[in-house]
C-alpha cells in the first residue's frame, strides 16, 4: 500500500474548523416568559384611595385577660414488671396458615417416586 504524500510533496496546514463549529448557527435569544408577578410593561393604573392595611380579625378580636397556665410535669412513676409474659403477638394470634404450595419440579419427583415399583426387578 502506498501513502497517499510523500516525503516530498509540500504539506499543507491541518484545518482547525471542526464540523461542530463550520455547521454551528447560534440560535435567537428567547425572550423570557413573563412571571405572574412581573409588572405589565408601560401599563399602570394608579389607585383610586388609600391604602388600608386593617384586617377584618385585627378589627374585631378582643383579647380576654385570663389566668397564666400553669405548667404540667409528669410525675415520674416506673413500670410494673411483675407478672408473666405470654409471648403472644398480634402476628401470631391472627395468622392463618393457607397450605403449602409445591413447584411443578417437586410435584413431578413426587409422583415419580410413587410410580416406581417398591422392589427394582432384576434381567437374570
């Protein structure tokens, strides 16, 4: 096989453009889509009175004075553990056993074993 140049022909310079970059068009810039709370652009209505920053509970609630409330401690007191324990468990009163199942392979040995005769006959 012969190369394509040889030592005497003159070489040109390696290309720097990859096809990444000869075939790249940058896109449009989007333009962002508005957020609810953004203001319209060159619309504002101003408002027709003051502002009021009353609320309807600040108005009507009256705070009654009452007595401080007191603070709760639990009074310590330790378990009983005397008596005997049945090791009964929710688990083990309520399960209910559904049966074995067996796998199409041990049902076969199975009756394979039945089927065969109890004393192996012998060819004399």
């Amino acid at each position: 096989m012969k190369a394509t140049l040889s030592m005497n022909d003159k070489q040109l310079p390696m290309e720097n453009v990859s096809m990444s970059r000869f075939h790249f068009k940058p896109y449009e810039s989007m333009k962002p889509k508005r957020q609810y709370s953004d203001p319209m652009p060159d619309i504002y209505v101003p408002p027709l009175e003051k502002f009021s920053g009353a609320t309807t509970t600040g108005d009507t609630y009256k705070g009654q004075p009452g007595p401080r409330a007191r603070a709760y401690i639990p009074e310590i007191r330790m378990l009983n553990r005397t008596g005997e324990h049945d090791h009964r468990t929710n688990y083990r009163v309520d399960y209910h056993p559904h049966g074995l199942t067996l796998c199409a392979a041990k049902a076969f040995a199975i009756a394979q074993k039945k089927q065969k005769p109890a004393t192996p006959v012998t060819a004399q």
